[in-house]
C-alpha cells in the first residue's frame, strides 16, 4: 500500500471507530453494566480530598494507587468542572489503540501496517476498554502506561548488544507509573525482572534493578501508610480461581487458536505436544472439577462471559468446565513453546484471585500481554492470512453486540 493511501485509510478507519467511542460518550454508554459510571461519582470523593491532601487514605473510596486519583484531582484544581475532567480523561483513551498498533509495529516489522492497524483498532470494540475510556476509569491511565513500558522496552531489545541505557529506564519508569495507577501491574514486573536477569550482564541487571528498587519506594510508603491497597478478595477455595480464570482466558484465546489450527496444512492434534498438552489439561481439569466449583454459592458477581453463559442456556457449569479445559490446553501449548510463557501465565492465574473475579480485569489487557510479550507460532501466524483478522472480527463484534443487549435486556441479572 503506497504511504499517502495508507494515511488516508488510517485516518478514515480511526475516525470511524473513535466516532463511536464519541457516540457511547454522549449516550453515557455502560455496556459492561452501570458498575464504571458507579465508580466515577463514588471516587470523585477522593478527588476531591485529593486536591487538599496528597496524602489523603484512599480506604473509603477505593482500594487501587493513587496516580490516576491524583491526575484527576489536578485537572479539577485548574477546570473545576466534573464533567469536563471525565471528558479530557476520556480523550486520553483514544491514545490507547494507537500505541498498541506502534507496539505491534515494532514486534511484528515484516507485516504489513494495514493489517497491524485494523487488529490494533479492534480494542474500540471491548466492552470494557470502552466504559473504562467513558466513566475515566484509571483502568486506561494503567494501559497507557503499561503500553509505553513495553514501547520503550522494544526499543531496548533493537540495540544491541543489550545494556543499561534510557530506553530501559524509561520502560520500567513506565511501568513503575502504571503500579502506581493499579497495583497488579507489579505482576508485570517480576516477569521484567526475569527477563532482565537473562538479557543483561550482572553489572547491568544490578545497575537496573537500584533504578527499580529507587521507583518502588514510594510504593513502600504506600503501603505502609495505607496497607488496604494490599487488600485481596482471597478464598481458601482456589480452585474456584483457577477455573474462573482458565475460563475467562480461553474466552481470548478462541479466536486466535481457531484460526491457527484452520490454517494447519496437517493434523497438527496427533502431535506430541498436542497430546501431552491435552492429557495434563484433562487431569488438572478433573481434579479441579472433583474439589467441588461452587463460585456461585458465595457470589453471583463476575465469573466471566462463559460461566454466565453456561446457567444462562443450560442451568449448569458443562459449558464453563470445557471452556476452562480449552484454557488450560492453550496454557499448556504456549508454555511447551516458549518456558518464559510459563511464568507470565502463572503470575496472570495466581495474581487475579479471590472469591469475586470480573473479566474486565482483563481485558483488553490480555490482549496487550498475548501479543507483545508471548513468544508462539499462534500469534506470529496470525496476521499470515487476512481472512484471520475478518474471523476475529467476526467474534469480537458478537461479543460486543452480546454486551449491548444484555445492557438492554439484563440476561444475566437473572444467573444463579
């Protein structure tokens, strides 16, 4: 595609999906139910005292860091009007799409920008990136920051040899600003760490870790003042977690191993990997299954798409459990290719745990994490054939259609 045709074609595309992220703004969209309109109005509290103490206790109104509190609370110091603070913030979402695609760009060079464009614009279409962008929820303010961290950390791999230098500062400075606007993104650090500790020689991990320990000081003072934002919804019945979260990952995973097992040119499921990979799935799944999934008894809160719909048709958890099996198979499968999926996976499963877990906790975070820090065939296949993103698509706009009519229709208001 010649360089002018592709500008006009990003623009056109761009404006088209940022026009109706515009349209759920002046709707008061709350598509993923009225839980971020809630919170934008309960937290304005803590903005509010935020302009007067910094150091104000965030307990009564939230349990997450305070920088996106904090940015709010300044913008109001200057504008002094709610609304018009909830729309600037909302602009900054629109950021969010964008350096995803300069991200993918960076990762994946040798495919085509038009194809990476119309993938990365597919984040408009999430039912909770967009009520996070509409009720400036600090779920996009962590996004930012998170996908600045992994720019600039891009950045440091294309120099080589691999040192110590500013793209590496300004990567975990990033991320560093991303802990401090919600706490779990520290889950992403321990997984730099390690990669650090592979990548780097001694004198420089230790020359960036001072540099880490020197960002997260702030974070001890945090703690130690206000220790609620260490608070967890922890359950003795994990199991319950695991399935929960295997589900709610399959849900992501469907689209892009759909397409790659279609686009095999051999019967890839009598392979090795693929055969141990389903017998460990099957094992842990039966086990799970046996110490008895009662989410459900103590919550009828989140659970993920697939838990809903499961009692929703079926009045039982048959759907949920295989959905939670696929899970774990496509675990299994990434972590045989590539031994550094492991960690990430079991910082992802064992970070997101309690008794209520909700999928936008998730998302599109997962999608950020599935494509720029998993190494596997299933992503780098992906944009080989455009038919995939058309099939992608396809699922992400019947999710988003789903969400709009259960805003309507309350379906799941009705699962027991």
């Amino acid at each position: 595609m010649k360089k002018t045709s592709f500008k006009t074609f990003s623009l056109i595309t761009y404006l088209v999906f940022s026009c109706s992220l515009l349209m759920g703004f002046y709707l008061d969209e709350t598509i993923s139910g009225p839980g971020a309109k809630m919170d934008f109005y309960y937290t304005w509290g803590y903005v509010l005292d935020l302009q007067n103490n910094i150091l104000s206790n965030p307990k009564q109104w939230t349990i997450h860091t305070p920088l996106h509190y904090i940015i709010l609370s300044k913008l109001n110091l200057i504008i002094g009007n709610q609304e018009i603070v909830r729309f600037l913030t909302f602009t900054t979402a629109f950021l969010v799409p964008y350096l995803f695609f300069v991200n993918l760009k960076i990762k994946f060079p040798e495919i085509e920008k038009k194809i990476i464009l119309i993938f990365a614009l597919s984040i408009f279409l999430y039912p909770s990136f967009r009520y996070s962008a509409i009720w400036a929820n600090n779920h996009i303010t962590g996004l930012i920051f998170f996908l600045l961290s992994t720019y600039f950390y891009f950045k440091w791999e294309k120099i080589k040899p691999l040192s110590f230098n500013k793209y590496l500062i300004l990567s975990t400075l990033s991320l560093a600003l991303a802990v401090y606007t919600r706490q779990y993104y520290a889950l992403i650090f321990i997984y730099f760490l390690y990669i650090f500790f592979q990548k780097l020689n001694f004198l420089n991990f230790i020359k960036i870790s001072i540099i880490i320990f020197i960002f997260s000081l702030p974070g001890f003072y945090l703690i130690y003042n206000f220790p609620n934002l260490l608070k967890t919804t922890f359950t003795p019945r994990f199991h319950n977690t695991l399935l929960i979260n295997f589900s709610i990952l399959s849900f992501y995973f469907i689209p892009f191993f759909l397409v790659f097992f279609l686009n095999s040119k051999k019967n890839i499921f009598f392979q090795k990997k693929y055969v141990v990979s389903f017998l460990i799935s099957v094992i842990f799944i039966i086990i799970l299954i046996a110490l008895g999934f009662d989410y459900l008894t103590y919550t009828k809160a989140g659970g993920g798409f697939f838990l809903k719909i499961s009692h929703m048709f079926f009045d039982n958890s048959y759907l949920f459990y295989l959905t939670s099996l696929f899970g774990i198979f496509c675990i299994a499968l990434l972590s045989i290719e590539d031994k550094k999926n492991i960690l990430m996976f079991f910082l992802l499963i064992f970070g997101f745990s309690g008794w209520v877990i909700y999928q936008k906790s998730f998302e599109p975070m997962f999608v950020f994490i599935l494509f720029l820090l998993i190494n596997s065939r299933v992503i780098t296949s992906f944009f080989k054939y455009k038919k995939n993103i058309m099939i992608y698509y396809g699922y992400i706009f019947l999710y988003f259609i789903s969400a709009i009519l259960n805003d309507y229709f309350k379906f799941t208001s009705s699962v027991q």
